[in-house]
C-alpha cells in the first residue's frame, strides 16, 4: 500500500477552489509569476543567437576556405550529428517530468545525483561565466578592428584609443550593458534578445540577398601580419558571382596557414572552430526556471533552432562556394562586408550576436548558480546567489556572475581560455546523455517521456561523440576538465548532499544485482567456493558491538545479515512497528563500518521470529548458512555505544541534518536481573532448530574482551602477538581412536583460518590443539593432522593434549543429538566440562613452544596469551527437557576462557581439489 505520505497524494488536479495548479510544479516554487516566456521569446531566440554567434559572419569563408565545400559539409554534418544526439537527451529527460530552474544542472543532478551533478554544475556555470567574458572581448575586438586607432586597413575608422586598459574598459562598459539587462529580469532580456534577433536575421537575410544582386568584383586583401605593406604588392580575392568554376575549384580541401595567427590549419583545427561557435544547444534549457511550460517548450524550442541554423549553415557555405574563390575565402574571413549591399549591416549583425551571446551565457550563468545555491551544495559560499526580487529574478546570481565576469575580463586575451569553454560546454553536454542513458538502462517504470524518438544507443553514441571532441579540441583542456570533476565530486561526497532527490545508480544497482541473482544458480554450489553467509541475531546493539565487527570479519566476502525479532502480534497493532526502525539498524550499519544487510520481523516470540529469518533471509543464491547467536550466560549488559568512538554523540542529542542521535534510537541495556526476552529452553531451542534446517550454528562468549586492534579494520601487524586457539574435538565427549576430527572439526578450522586471513589478525598464530586418548601414542594422530593441513593449506602449529582418562574405548556412543559419553549423570557430566574448562584455560597460557600433556601447571616459559578460542559445539540433546542442563554445561565448559566461539557445522566446507 503506497504511503499516505506519497508525493503524488500531494499532488492536486484541482485547488481548494476548484482552480488548476500551474503546470510542472510552478506553483510550488513561489515565482508562479517568473514563468511567463513563451517557446519561442525564451528558447528558439536564445538558442539561435547563441549557436550563431560570431562564426555565422566572420568564420564561413575560414571553414570552406581552408576544409572545401565537402570536408566543410561533413564537419558541420557530424558537428550537428553531435549535437543532436545531445538535444534527444535533453528532450527525453525534459519531458518525462517538471524542470525547475538550472536547466542542464537540475536535469544532470536530479538524474546522476548531487557529487556529479553539482560538480558539471559548477563547471557548466564557470564555463557560461567565461562564454561571457570571451564574447565580451570578441565584440570589443570586432569594435577595434573597425574604429580603433590602430587599425592599418584603409577603411578604418580611428576614432577609438586602443591598449589593454582601453580594451578592459570598453569590455567593462559592455559587460555593465549586459548585465543591467540582465538584473532586470528574464523579460527585458527576452525583449532584448528579440530585438538583437531582428537584426541579426535582416544582417543575414542582406548577406543572402548580395549574394545573388551583386556582380562580380575584386576585393583587396590586407596585408599579412609582419610583413611590410609596401614592399608586397597587394593581393586581390575575386568574388565572381555564381560560377561552376569556382565551385568546382572550392570543392577539394586547400589548408593553408591562418593569417591571423600564422598556424597551418588541419582538418582537426578547423573542425574545432567550426564546433566552438556551434556549442549553444542549452541556451533554452537554462531558461527553463522563466518558461511557462518548460517539458514542452525545451525540445520543442531546441529542435527548432537546431534546425534552422543548420539550414543557414548550410545555405551560406553553398554560397560562398560558388561565388568566392579560395584566395578571397582564406585571406579575408570577414568577406560579408565586402560584397553587402550595404557593409554597416553586416557591423550591425556581427556586433549583435556577440552582444547576445554575452547575454545569453550572462543569464543563463546566474540561472545555474541560482540553482547550486538553492540546492546548498557549496554552503554559504554561494548564499548571496539566493537572494530574489519580488517577480522571481535572481538579481543576486546576476550580481554574483557580474562580478566573475569582471574578474576573467581582467585577462585580456582568452583564445585559450575559449577552447577550455567548450571543453566545459562538452563535459555539460556528455552528462546529459549519461544521465539519458542510465535512465534508459535503469530500467525504471517512472521513466517515460512524451518525446520517444530516442533510445540508449543515440545516448551512448552522444556520450562518446562528446568525449571525442573534447579532446580533440584540446587534450589537454578535456584532461583538466575530468580532473576538475573528480575533485568537485569528491569535495561533494565529502561534504555530503540532499538524499531525496533520488539515486539513477541506485536503479542501475538493482537493475544490475537482480540480474546476476538470478544467474546465481544455488544447483552449481560446489564445496570449494563455498564461503560463510552469517545471519547474527541481535536483540540489542548496545551490548554487541565486537561480536557485530567480529561477524563482519568471519564473513569472508560472503553475506552478512543482521537480524533482530520485535516481539508483538500485528493483528493487535494499528501499523507495523518493524518498518520505522530500519533506519536506526542501517545507521548502525553505517557506523559500525561493517557490511551487512539489515533484516527485521515481528513474531511473539524470538524462537519463531529466528525460524522466520533462517528461512526467508537473502534472496535466491546469496541465502545465510551460518547462525550466529550471543552466548546465554548472566553476566551483565555491557552499552559500547559509551566506550566506542564511533558511537560518540552530541551533547544535544541530534546528529549532523538534525536527524535524531542513534543512542536515542536504541533502548538502554537490559538491568541485572531484569526478565530477559528469550528463555534457556528457547535459546538451546533456537540452536537446535537451526541444526534441523542444515545451517551451521556460532555461539560467541565474552567477545567485549577481544583486543580493540583485533576489531579494527586496518592491518594488526603492530598489534600485541597473540594465539588463536582451536580444539576440533568434542571435548564433552572424550574418546581416541581414528576419529580425530570430522565436518564439525574441520568447519572450525575453516572458520579459524577464515579469520586469520583478515588484515587485522594477520599476526596472531593459529594453534590447534589435538586430544589424545589414554592408551594412544603420541605423534600418531599428529602426523595425521599435519598432512591433513598441508592439504588444506592451513599453516597452523599442532599440539597434543592427553585428554579424556577413565574413558573405556569399547563404549558406545549415544543416540544422535546426545552430548555427553556413555549415559554419564549430571554430576559426572558437571565434572567433566570442569576439567574440559581447566585443560583449555591451561594451554592458553602456554608459550609455543609447549609438548603434549595436561593441565600440569604453567612452569614453562611465558609466551603470547590466546586472543580467541574456537571450541567444538556439541548437538544439543535430542530431549527438550535435557536443554537447561546442556547450557548449563555450555558454560562451565567455555567459563573464564576469555572470547570464545563455540561452532558446531553442518555442511562440508573444505575441498582438497584445485
């Protein structure tokens, strides 16, 4: 049943009044009145200003001049290819829910997440800052090469003093344009993008049209830069009108050197210029906090302009082909004036594209930081980008941009800078076809756009085109760049970001996990990749710290599932009171630092909630194998939550979000003496059942004494020498012969190995103790061993202990499920776990380089003490009745031994084949 706190139950087709919400979440934002901007006044203007830029007017002759009509024709064909991959993401995404404002930041984060997608954020936002600044400087410089003081051309206009200081100046009056537009609002800038949008469409139609009125003319080149003009003979390019001729000659490629900077040109280096003024495809998008229905007016808007400036592309380098030669297309790539009916026009059109491209990446910059500072990815240091007038306008983003902009205005010169802009504009562009296409693979039932032409192939290949052309443009730029986002996505992580947004790798996860859970097939187990699935159960955490970390290093990369069983009947409860704790257990989980699943449920009583959990606990082939219980004894609760670093809490209570501390979450300890919730018989129950079901059974004493470096998670190489003993035999029933160990015994030293193979108990030495009867011989069952760990590949010293006197080898064993030899009564049996506790205490002091025999006194040498020691876990008694006094001899047997685990397997677990 979907929680009555759903999203969607706040969702509302009609208002109190019977008045529709504004559509895509509008009027939840609280600047209903900001969106206000129609399809075409808030996408297909700004887009179109934006992939014409400055190249439509002076970088045409340069393309065909140097690449010929078809190399230019297929470099703008997968040029487009590119950025069309790119806009099907971006309508996909645009269409299958509300956008708010951000544009590509709010599709990219929502999607991959607050690390990545405040880390593209910010590179996106820097990348529009400096857009900005490197439109700015172009516009001045087009404005100087026609009226500065400089100018050598004999068209000049030298009215305009020129220098560095001059030049900042004349970008700073610009930019104080730009952005006073901008702090108005999202209307002025809409009005004024379709005032510039006028021009630059009369500016090309003039072009267009001198392109079939004018006759033919020669045009006089400028001079190269370094040499003298008058020692070198002016040179002429010829603009003939439409002539096969000349097409035919323009048809080849003829890279020469680029005369304003002396380089030879290459397919590569033409194709990035072509690309950089080509790189506005989300000048819309960013927009999208201002348009009034933005999941239609993006794609829709996007493709339009998309499609219409690559008609123009198209239709102007067909026309210089057959109208210009390639001496005019290479040695003046502002020809447009030339041959315009009427020149000031094309001045016109240059400077007004450059002035809205300022315009766009200006607002479209304060849009995206507006975003970053309302998610609070940055902290305060992007508080001021908050700030909103009463219509919506982020005056505050704007003000903020305004000043960075000033700040990369101070440079002056910024070639380089402009190709690691489009770097940047590539990395944006990349992670929306990520974001496309890990929603597509995901797989996710709530993933279905209105706009379908799309899918996982167009969004993979618009992925790897991106990651081409960046470093085709510059490797070094697209190397920096991924640099850059490591490090802010790191900072991210570290800092850690909103959780309600939603994870697309979570889905991917689980689209992957349910995959590979079903090809796990249980029909293919084999003993030799065969590994521990625990399941602990845990009635409180707070007195089971060091047995939880400890599990976690006996799981051997396998499963690992904590469970605990609430006691309570839900037909007499109004809701489940199992669900709310899942987030206390996972936060244990998290801070514990251990890797485990969580897994809780309610019965009335915790033997039927253990059964409950050995059966439906994990899921296909990763099911639990092993139960692992805390031992049944009287020593009092101890709350680890006080002593463990990890646990520690503010004095207030709360921890970092305000979100309640865990000590708070958990009850205190049980009191001395307090009723427990699982009795003896039920405990000595739980074990024997697990028995019944085929799963291995671990009961762990005392493991609050366990050394603290034996708990940690680095390596124990400098940790005190320690042993970790193992007594494979059933020490409650005492016999010689043959049978020295069997799948108990060889599960505990499985299990015993397991252990020494984790970092933290890599230096303490595995000892195995082997019991002898009475009348045999010592070194016999020794050999035996030996060989048997030399197979299994168990380095381990060996050592014999003469166990078991009185006992008469032609005695029968008892029935299946007894555990003590030759019907012995209780006080016999009592005294026989005594002297079983005594053998076992005494060889626990014992240096390495003890013999065989018994618990004669500690007169040896002094030698590491025992860290931990596995003893044999003997089947309880087939009589229920008998279950109180086989713990009883549990604990006499393990008393005093310091950690112990006592094991009892079931399964085979060890193979001698490779």
């Amino acid at each position: 049943m979907a929680s009555e706190n759903s999203p969607l139950l706040a969702y509302r087709l009609l208002g109190e009044e019977g008045a529709a919400f504004p559509p895509n979440g509008a009027g939840g934002s609280g600047v209903a009145s900001a969106r206000k901007l129609s399809t075409f006044l808030g996408v297909v203007v700004p887009t179109v200003l934006s992939m014409f830029s400055i190249v439509v007017f002076l970088r045409i002759g340069f393309v065909v001049g140097h690449a010929g009509l078809l190399q230019a024709l297929a470099m703008l064909l997968v040029a487009y290819v590119i950025l069309a991959l790119t806009v099907l993401s971006v309508c996909a995404i645009a269409t299958n829910g509300a956008v708010r404002g951000g544009g590509a930041y709010f599709m990219i984060s929502r999607t991959l997440g607050p690390e990545v997608g405040g880390s593209i954020g910010l590179m996106f936002y820097l990348a529009n800052v400096c857009g900005c600044a490197v439109s700015l400087l172009g516009l001045v410089e087009s404005i100087l090469d026609v009226f500065g003081a400089d100018v050598t051309g004999p068209s000049g206009i030298k009215v305009l003093p020129q220098g560095y200081g001059w030049n900042l100046l004349y970008g700073s009056l610009l930019l104080g344009l730009v952005g006073g537009v901008c702090t108005l609002g999202a209307g002025l800038y809409a009005r004024a993008s379709f005032l510039t949008f006028l021009l630059v469409s009369g500016s090309l139609a003039s072009v267009l049209v001198s392109f079939v009125a004018v006759g033919p003319r020669n045009i006089t080149l400028a001079p190269r830069p370094g040499t003298n003009g008058s020692s070198v003979p002016p040179r002429h390019g010829h603009f003939t009108g439409f002539n096969g001729s000349t097409l035919k000659d323009n048809l080849g490629a003829g890279y020469a050197e680029d005369y304003t900077t002396g380089a030879m040109m290459t397919f590569a280096s033409v194709f990035a210029v072509l690309f950089n003024g080509c790189t506005g495809i989300m000048a819309g998008a960013n927009m999208s906090g201002e348009l009034k229905d933005p999941s239609r007016a993006i794609p829709l808007g996007t493709i339009i302009a998309v499609a219409y400036t690559f008609f123009i592309y198209i239709l102007l380098f067909f026309l210089s082909s057959f109208t210009c030669d390639r001496a005019l297309l290479q040695g003046d790539y502002g020809f447009f004036r030339d041959i315009s009916l009427w020149p000031p026009l094309v001045l016109i059109g240059i400077y007004a594209t450059a002035l809205s491209a300022s315009m766009s990446s200006l607002i479209g910059a304060s849009r995206i930081l507006h975003a970053l500072a309302q998610d609070d990815l940055f902290g305060v240091i992007l508080a001021p980008a908050k700030v909103v007038s009463g219509g919506g306008n982020p005056w505050g983003a704007v003000l903020y941009s305004w000043g960075l902009v000033q700040l990369v205005l101070l440079a002056g010169k910024l070639n380089t800078l402009a190709a690691v802009v489009t770097v940047f504009y590539l990395v944006a562009y990349a992670a929306v076809d990520l974001s496309c296409l890990s929603l597509e693979w995901a797989s996710a039932p709530n993933f279905r756009p209105t706009f379908s032409l799309f899918s996982w192939h167009t969004c993979l290949l618009g992925v790897a085109s991106c990651l081409l052309m960046m470093f085709l443009i510059s490797p070094g730029a697209a190397g920096g760049s991924l640099l850059l986002m490591g490090l802010l996505s790191a900072l991210l992580t570290a800092r850690g970001g909103p959780s309600s947004w939603g994870y697309v790798s979570q889905a991917l996860l689980f689209h992957q996990v349910r995959k590979y859970l079903l090809r796990l097939d249980v029909r293919k187990e084999h003993v030799k990749f065969w590994r521990p699935q625990l399941l602990l159960l845990v009635g409180n955490p707070r007195g089971a710290l060091p047995l939880l970390r400890l599990a976690n290093q006996l799981k051997k990369g396998g499963l690992y599932v904590l469970g605990h069983v609430t006691l309570g009947d839900l037909d007499s409860l109004p809701s489940d009171p199992v669900q709310p704790q899942y987030g206390a257990w996972l936060s244990l989980v998290d801070l514990a630092q251990v890797k485990a699943f969580v897994d809780l449920t309610l019965s009335p009583s915790v033997r039927q909630g253990a059964q409950h959990l050995l059966r439906i606990s994990g899921l296909g082939g990763m099911k639990p194998n092993t139960l692992v219980l805390g031992f049944y004894d009287d020593a009092p609760p101890q709350d680890h939550f006080l002593t463990d670093p990890a646990f520690s809490e503010p004095a207030e209570g709360t921890r970092e979000g305000g979100s309640p501390a865990l000590s708070t979450l958990f009850p205190p300890p049980r009191a001395p003496g307090s009723p427990r919730a699982l009795s003896p018989q039920d405990y000595v129950a739980t074990v024997a059942d697990a028995l019944k079901m085929n799963k291995n059974v671990v009961l762990a004493r005392a493991c609050g004494a366990l050394p603290p470096e034996r708990l940690s998670r680095g390596s124990g190489s400098s940790a005190q020498l320690h042993h970790v003993d193992v007594w494979p035999l059933n020490l409650l029933r005492p016999r010689g012969g043959p049978g020295y160990v069997d799948v108990c015994g060889l599960f505990l030293l499985q299990m015993a190995t397991i252990l020494s193979m984790v970092p933290a108990w890599h230096s303490a030495r595995l000892r195995i103790f082997l019991c002898l009867g009475p009348r045999e011989a010592p070194g016999a069952a020794e050999g035996r061993l030996r060989a048997l760990l030399s197979q299994l590949r168990i380095r381990a010293e060996v050592q014999e202990v003469v166990w078991g006197e009185g006992a008469e080898a032609g005695e029968p064993e008892e029935e299946e499920g007894d555990f003590v030899n030759g019907g012995r009564g209780d006080e016999e049996a009592e005294a026989l776990a005594c002297s079983a506790n005594a053998l076992v205490r005494a060889q626990q002091g014992r240096g390495t380089g003890g013999g065989p025999g018994g618990p004669e006194g500690r007169d040896g040498e002094e030698g590491p003490t025992t860290a931990l020691t596995f003893l044999y876990l003997p089947r309880p008694p087939a009589d229920p009745a008998r279950y109180p006094r086989y713990l009883a001899l549990l604990e006499t047997l393990s008393r005093d031994l310091g950690p112990t685990l006592l094991i009892h397997g079931v399964t085979p677990v060890t193979c001698t084949d490779l």
